[in-house]
C-alpha cells in the first residue's frame, strides 16, 4: 500500500492520480489525498477510477478541504 498526497496539484490532479493506479502492480491498493474544493473532484476521480477498470475501496472527507480515496488497481487494467 503506498500513499500519494495531490493536494499540491489542486484540482489538476486526475492525470498523475490514474498515472500512479496504472504503475503500480495488480491488486495494489493506493491511498490518495486532494483538495476537493466544491466537491466535484469527489465524482471525477470516482467516475475516472471506475472507466479505468479499479476498485474504488473507500472515499472519505479528510479534514475542511482535503479528500482521501483508497484504490485498488484492477486484474484487467
């Protein structure tokens, strides 16, 4: 399990965060944290995880502005 923090990328996370899924070996679970601003980047990272073929394990509110996700990279992707 390896944790990532976007928080630095703002809302121009989604491409590193899928980057990183698709690198890491099969069944790997990874752990992001990112600012969600209005809330919209909950879904888009949701949405994205799942068309790319992953298991999204859990998505919880970190603190006032931040968002954790917990991911688990696909047999198929």
């Amino acid at each position: 399990m390896k944790r990532y923090d976007l928080r630095h990328l703002k809302d121009d996370f989604y491409g590193r965060m899928l980057e990183l899924v698709e690198s890491s070996a099969t069944d790997e679970v990874s752990i992001f944290i990112f600012e969600i601003g209005d809330f919209s980047g909950v879904q888009k990272s949701s949405d994205l995880i799942k068309e790319a073929g992953h298991t999204l394990m859990n998505s919880l509110k970190f603190n006032e502005v931040d968002w954790t996700i917990v991911v688990k990279k696909g047999v198929h992707a």
